[in-house]
C-alpha cells in the first residue's frame, strides 16, 4: 500500500502542464484567431454568428475537460472503477453529446475554420477520454488506463487553450502556475 502512495505521489509530482509538447501525439494545438479578432478585419455579421454560437459549445467543452480531469483523479486516489458508474460521469457524456450536435451546427467563416477545428479536436480528445473510463476494471492496476485518459485530457485542455480568445469570451483557467515538473 505505501509503495502504491509512492508511485501515485511521483506520478503526480511529474503532471506536465497541458501545453507540454512531451505528452503530444500527432500534430500539436496552435493558437488561432478569435471570432472577436477577426470579425472587424473581416467585417462580418458571419464571424460574430460564429462567436455567438460557439461560446456555449466552448464553455460546454471546458466544464467536460474539467469534469474529466476530476473524476480521473478521483478515479486514482481512490483506486476505484467505480467511477465509470457515477452520475457525475453520466452527466459529463450528456453535456460532450449536446456539444457534438451543436459543434455539427456551427458554421464557420474561412478565416475562422482553424478556430473550429480546435474546437472539434477538444470535443474528440474529451470523447476519447470519456470512452477510456469504461476499460477501468476493478482490482487490478489501472495505471495504463489512467495515463491514457490524462494523456487525451490534456490534450482536449491545450486544443480548448489555442481555441481562446478573452474578447470573445473563451477563457480557460491560466494553469502557469501549475505544478507541473517540466515548466520549472
């Protein structure tokens, strides 16, 4: 038991801050243009439209990244699968599952297709760490699976962090202060 609290707290001791390029795998999130931004550049009705209608689907994004990283965490604190049968969990897919129909709806002007595709790669990585809940089995050692959850949260996280834009009012928490081992 000691030795499982030792590797829990190294593991956790070595969290990389989601913009991280260490945990990456394929193409990293790049920081694009808010609607904001470009609307007076473009003088576009279009590109306020978009940052109207993306606004609910981001703040939906950022509360299922949140809610992800919760539960993972209280998934490996308590040792427990458990987890895949809370509400809370049942309550984050509903809200990923809204999102999708609205991301599908979400039309975009060209200049702010980039902003979407953040957008749309924050809902895939988020779904992916949804699905990953349901490999947690009970009595056994779930590292791996709990690596993979952290691994696709972070990066829903940092695709949700290029896809800010204050003005616009998409805003995430400022995490450079974390404890992160790799920002130091």
């Amino acid at each position: 038991m000691i030795m499982q609290r030792n590797a829990l707290f190294d593991r956790l001791a070595t969290v990389h801050r989601p913009d991280c390029a260490l945990f990456a795998e394929g193409p990293l999130p790049v920081p694009v243009a808010g609607p904001d931004d470009l609307a007076p550049l473009l003088g576009s009705d279009a590109a306020a439209r978009y940052a109207a209608d993306c606004r609910p689907v981001f703040e939906d994004l950022r509360r299922v990244v949140g809610q992800l990283a919760g539960l993972m965490i209280l998934a490996q604190l308590t040792a427990s699968s458990e987890v895949a049968s809370l509400d809370e969990l049942a309550s984050c897919r509903r809200r990923w599952s809204e999102a999708e129909g609205r991301i599908k709806a979400l039309a975009a002007p060209d200049a702010l297709q980039p902003h979407r595709a953040q957008i749309v790669a924050a809902h895939a990585f988020s779904g992916l760490a949804l699905g990953t809940f349901s490999e947690l089995r009970p009595h056994v050692d779930n590292e791996a699976t709990f690596d993979t959850i952290s691994r696709h949260v972070r990066r829903a996280y940092a695709h949700l962090s290029a896809a800010t834009a204050e003005k616009a009012g998409f805003a995430m928490v400022d995490l450079s202060h974390a404890c992160c081992s790799c920002g130091r």
